[in-house]
C-alpha cells in the first residue's frame, strides 16, 4: 500500500528515489512462501490507500467505475506504469511485485511524482504480493482490461519451468480476471520463453492472437520494448524482442 511519509533515500536535486538504495536480487523464487498481507477477497482490496484521492472516505468502492483495469505482472521499477499512467489518465492500474525492495521503490517513486505533478499519477499504485497464487484475491470474474508480462524471469532450467509466469494452468486464472476482449501482452528478449508464452497462450482456447494491423494501432506496443528498466537495456544492447500479444475470447462451445 502506498504510505505518505517522505524517504530519506530520495534524491535532493531531482525528487525522485535513488535506485541504488532498493537493488534486489534479479530472480525470485515464486513457489516459496513469503510474508505479506494478501486480501481474503476482491471486495476486501482497500483502494482508498492505493489512490487517495480518486477514493475520498465518503467513496463507494463498489463503483465499477472505479476498479483496477489494468495489471502489470512483475512490474519491476515501474516504468511501464509510469507511461501509462498519463497514456490512460481515467484507468485504475496497478502493479504487482514480489521483491519487497524494488515494491517500496516504486511505492516511493509514485509518491514522488505525484508530488512534482499535482493532479497526475493519481491512477496508479503498487503491491507486494505473489500473482502466481493469489490473483483471484485482487480482481473479480472479468474485472480487467489489460494485463502485462514484461521481460518476466526465463527459468531457463526445465525443472523450474514451472516457475514460469505464463503456463497453461496459470491462464487460465488469468483469464478468469480478464473480461472478454481484454488482452495479455507479454514480451522477453529470450527467444525460448517468447516460443513458450506464444504457446502457450496459442493452445489456450480462451485467446487469441491480435493481428498485425490491431498490433499497429494499439498504443501500447510500442510502450512493451521501450517503457522498462529491461526492454530499454535490451535495446542499448541491440538486443531482439519477442512479443504475443493475445486477446481473451469467449471459449467454443
């Protein structure tokens, strides 16, 4: 949840929080237990501490108008939320992380530019909590619009392939939270995991892939190599990137 008080890690000439303060591991083991809160239920998600001022006390939270839409797996240092926070002003967006240390930068860096911007960076918040296991603890039944996977972690062993973010088993959860029409972008510089997400997400009969022409006019694509930490290094590196982009679909009958 997003606390107020001000952080003496935050950098005097630019208001933002320094990055070498909150480093973590690169890779998380995401089937080992960590410690955190995680809400019984969808209704029991306070949004009020995540965007105080879109929920005033008097707020009704029921307001379907006012739910998270969107949902970045794994959002790392947050620069994906960043960029859509502006490119989507009116949607509630939020990312969930599982290392505690790049969670609270994040935590600080919103509070940091909501700060330097009054009036912005209102719609977007962060979590700690584990999405392999407890996404139905946070979204309704079709609550979603979008959800992101960028650059998640390869496990390049087989034996932790099932470790692995996107797996058949799992989206099924996920599109359990996506509405019909909702769509999971995913994007890796690893060209195995990116034949495996595309896989997977091609044998699911609940989706289906965007074609080239709804790819070109989304937006958000070009945000998928360009808005994060990972797709930015990739990009310096002249490193090359492999998308799905997939739409979540009535299943046959």
């Amino acid at each position: 949840m997003l606390e107020t008080k001000a952080s003496p890690n935050i950098s005097k000439s630019t208001g933002l929080p320094r990055k070498r303060f909150y480093r973590a591991r690169a890779h998380s083991n995401p089937l080992s237990d960590s410690h955190f809160p995680v809400p019984i239920s969808p209704s029991h998600v306070d949004y009020s501490l995540h965007y105080p001022h879109v929920f005033l006390p008097s707020s009704d939270q029921n307001d379907s108008s006012k739910k998270i839409q969107f949902a970045d797996i794994g959002c790392g240092f947050g620069g994906l939320l960043i960029s859509l926070s502006t490119l989507f002003p009116e949607t509630l967006m939020i990312g969930m992380e599982l290392r505690d240390k790049v969670t609270e930068y994040v935590k600080e860096r919103i509070l940091a530019l909501r700060v330097a911007n009054p009036g912005q960076y209102q719609n977007i918040s962060v979590t700690r909590t584990n999405s392999m296991k407890y996404i139905p603890n946070y979204f309704e039944k079709g609550q979603l619009s979008k959800m992101f996977f960028l650059f998640p972690d390869p496990h390049f062993k087989e034996k932790n392939h099932r470790r692995r973010v996107i797996s058949t088993h799992l989206l099924d959860e996920y599109a359990y939270a996506l509405g019909v029409g909702g769509i999971i972008y995913t994007i890796t510089d690893v060209e195995e995991l990116g034949e495996w997400m595309k896989a997977c997400l091609e044998s699911h009969p609940m989706f289906e892939a965007l074609t080239e022409k709804e790819l070109e006019a989304d937006p958000v694509v070009e945000l998928l190599s360009s808005a994060t930490e990972e797709g930015q290094k990739v990009a310096r590196n002249g490193g090359q990137t492999f998308r799905a982009v997939y739409r979540r679909i009535m299943p046959p009958l």
